[in-house]
C-alpha cells in the first residue's frame, strides 16, 4: 500500500530513465543524474517516481537514503556521476499509460506535446505535492 507522502521539507521527482538503466536501477537501488543542480536540490527522504521512456509508464516509487558522487561507469547511456541510494516503496505491477494522466497533471503545461515535459536534458523534473498525489492515486 503506498502512503501519500506529505511531510515537511520533502520533494517530489519524476526521473525519466531508459528500460536498459531500470534494470540497473531496480537491482541496485541506485539512480542518478548528470545535472548537478538537480542533485543540490535532492535529500535524502525525498520521493523519486521512476517513469520508464519507450514504454510511458511509472513503474516504481523510491525513497531517497543518501547521496554521493562516483565516477565508476554504472548506468548503459551516460555516467550519471551524482547518484542516491534510494529504498523501494512500491513497485506498480499494474501501470495505466501515462498519456491518460496527463490532463491531470499541473507541472505539463502544453497537454499536446506533454512528452516536451518529463524528459529535457536532465533526465528528472521535480513535481508538487498535487501533481505526485495524482500520480499516486492513479497508480495505485
């Protein structure tokens, strides 16, 4: 069962991560970013949606442990040097697609072109409160 996280000094992000680098992800409990900035505004205990590219979905939820940077080659595509252990909450077995959440969610501006959105250079977009809580209540 996942709880609706709404505590004090935590923030909410959607990671956007290629099917080769979830499996790294999900088998080591290490995700990360090569955008140094997004790494400055992760802290441990804020929540991490992980969204898999190719297939639009949401597949896991994660608690963020800790943070560091290692410069050993771990993810498939990039380096990913600024990296957090994080602890699963859930993984959804049962994903809707995420093309049909899209009018739910505020940070998706243009509903058109909503792809624009969760991807960029980053590789992770941080979302308010209201939009993880209606990412949650679709998914569960």
């Amino acid at each position: 069962m996942v709880y609706i996280f709404m505590l004090k000094n935590v923030n909410y992000f959607l990671f956007i991560v290629s099917k080769e680098n979830w499996k790294i992800i999900k088998s080591k409990n290490i995700i990360g970013t090569d955008n140094q900035k997004t790494f400055n505004k992760i802290m441990p205990n804020d929540k991490i949606l992980v969204y898999i590219n190719g297939i639009s979905k949401i597949n896991a939820l994660y608690n963020v442990e800790e943070k560091f940077e290692e410069y050993d080659q771990l993810f498939i595509d990039k380096d990913y040097r600024f990296r957090f252990k994080i602890n699963e909450i859930e993984f959804f077995d049962e994903t809707i697609d995420f093309k049909e959440l899209v009018h739910k969610l505020k940070f998706i501006k243009n509903k058109d072109k909503w792809f624009t959105h969760i991807g960029g250079s980053k590789g992770a977009t941080q979302i308010s409160l209201r939009d993880y809580t209606a990412l949650i209540k679709a998914l569960v």
